[in-house]
C-alpha cells in the first residue's frame, strides 16, 4: 500500500518535531526538513519512517535541490506544512533592517519558496498545504512589528494560495498558535509577557506542542477534504476575547 508522505520544515525540534511523531503515528512517511543539522540527525534517529533534509528554507537554491532529493526519496508528497520560524521580538525603534530581514526571509520568504516549490507535486496529488503562522499575526501587540508582520503575511498568503490552487485541487490553511514552551518562545516571553499570555487567555494556561501538532495533522488529512483558505487559531480562545477576564476569574 501506498502511504501518504508529508514534508515538514522546522522538524528537528517544537511543534515540527511533534507533528512529525503524531504524523508518523497515523501511518504517514516525513521528510523533516531543518537548518540545524545536529538537531536534525539526533531528532530523525530512530523515527521509523521519517527521513532528514538539511535545509534552510530561505534560500531557494536549498529549497530547489531539496525538493528533488525528497521526490527522488519518497516519490510523492500528500501533505507540505511550512513550520520552520524564527522570533526575534524588539521595539520598532530599535529593530534595524537586519533584523527585520532575518525574521521575513525565514517566516515569509520560506513559506513562499516552499510553498511554490511544492505545487507540482500537490497537483499529482490534489493534497495540502498548511503554513504556520501566530496569535501575533492576527493581533497586534508591542515588540513584534518583525515577527507580527510576518505572520500576517503569511495568513494572506495562505488565502492567496488557496484562492490560486483550488483550481488543482490543492487545499491551502493556516494555523495560529497561541504560546508553547518551545525553545523559540522561551527565547523572546520574559516572564511579564508569560504573566500576561495567562491573563489574556481564557483556557489560563500556554498550549502544547501536541495541541498544534493535531490541528495541523486534521487539515494535512482527507478529513479537511473540503477546507481550504481558513485560518484557525489554536490559542485557548486568546483571539476570541478582549479585556477583563483577569477581573472575572476566582
Ligand atoms: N512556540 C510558540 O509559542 C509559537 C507561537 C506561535 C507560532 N509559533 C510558530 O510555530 C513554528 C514552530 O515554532 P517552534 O515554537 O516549534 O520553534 P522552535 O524554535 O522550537 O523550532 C523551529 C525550528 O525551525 C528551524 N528553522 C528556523 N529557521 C529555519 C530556516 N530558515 N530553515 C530551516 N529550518 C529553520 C529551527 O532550526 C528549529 O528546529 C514557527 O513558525 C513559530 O513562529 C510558535
């Protein structure tokens, strides 16, 4: 029989690393893709059907030579998730444009390439794309005008794929995490932004990796089979609310 494939960027740790295991769980083959070479061997050893691509998915020389080492692997692709990201957070002010570059060449310019790489191989299987946007792209909030922004744009960008690839059959969705304990978010929440993420969400708490993990898994499968251009938010309700839940709690 033949199992479906999907290619994961950002696999090598966090909610990459989770939705290739829950992936893998369900009968699907990963290519896991990650710039992180070391991170990326340890995490792929022992994962039975999963293979690692190096990979940094900004550059689209990468993207291109990769693409035609996970086909010449696997032979098909069921399912793209564009995971990889970086945050760098910071007051508009002091953000140079070297960061402000750093940030959308991976979060933006990478789903783009990948994304547009990927669309032959989806039209052989009339499949999905999910891209991984955040919270922070669909409200604003201080420190993120880099991080925000592109995330933004890659919500647009989804409704933009899936406007263009219906047509072939190809489904396009976009997550938005709420905050996960992962390295990356660890690396920019302070211990006042932690505060007030538990304040601003009713469910009172940060999400999991598994959380994610299965929202992204759902809209890769034939069960979102007539889902495409949504943005779903798997936030605890954060996006869904304004002020005064603090005030209401016991
Ligand atoms: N953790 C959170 O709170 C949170 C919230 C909202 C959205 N997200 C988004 O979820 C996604 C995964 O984040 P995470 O929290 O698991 O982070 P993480 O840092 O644990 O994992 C990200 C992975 O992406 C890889 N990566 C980064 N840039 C890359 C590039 N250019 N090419 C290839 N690989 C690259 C890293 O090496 C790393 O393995 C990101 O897009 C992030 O913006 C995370």
């Amino acid at each position: 029989m033949t199992k479906n494939v999907a290619l994961i960027t950002g696999a090598a740790r966090g909610i990459g690393l989770a939705t290739t295991k829950l992936m893998l769980g369900r009968g699907w083959q990963v290519a896991m893709l990650d710039r992180d070479s070391d991170e990326l061997a340890s995490a792929a050893e022992g994962l039975e059907g999963a293979r690692p691509f190096i990979c940094d998915v900004s550059f689209a020389g990468q993207v291109e030579e990769t693409f035609a080492a996970v086909l010449e692997t696997f032979g098909r692709l069921d399912a793209v998730v564009n995971n990889a990201g970086v945050a760098e957070f910071g007051p508009i002010e002091e953000t140079n444009f070297a960061a402000w570059r750093r940030v959308m060449e991976t979060n933006l310019d990478g789903v783009f390439l990948v994304s547009q790489a990927s669309i032959p191989a989806l039209k052989q299987t009339r499949s999905a794309l999910v891209n991984i946007a955040s919270i922070s792209g669909l409200r604003a909030s201080t420190l993120r005008v880099a991080y925000g922004t592109s995330k933004a744009a890659v919500i647009q960008l989804t409704k933009q794929q899936a406007a263009e690839l219906g047509e072939y059959g190809i489904r396009a969705n976009c997550v938005c995490p709420g905050p996960v304990r992962t390295k990356l978010a660890m690396a920019v929440h302070s211990q006042e932004i932690i505060d007030a993420y538990h304040d601003a969400i009713p469910l009172n708490r940060y999400g999991s990796e598994t959380e994610i993990a299965e929202v992204i898994a759902f809209l890769c499968s034939d069960q979102a089979s007539y889902v495409t251009g949504q943005v779903i938010a798997s936030d605890g309700g954060f996006e869904s609310t304004g002020v005064g839940l603090p005030a209401l709690r016991t």
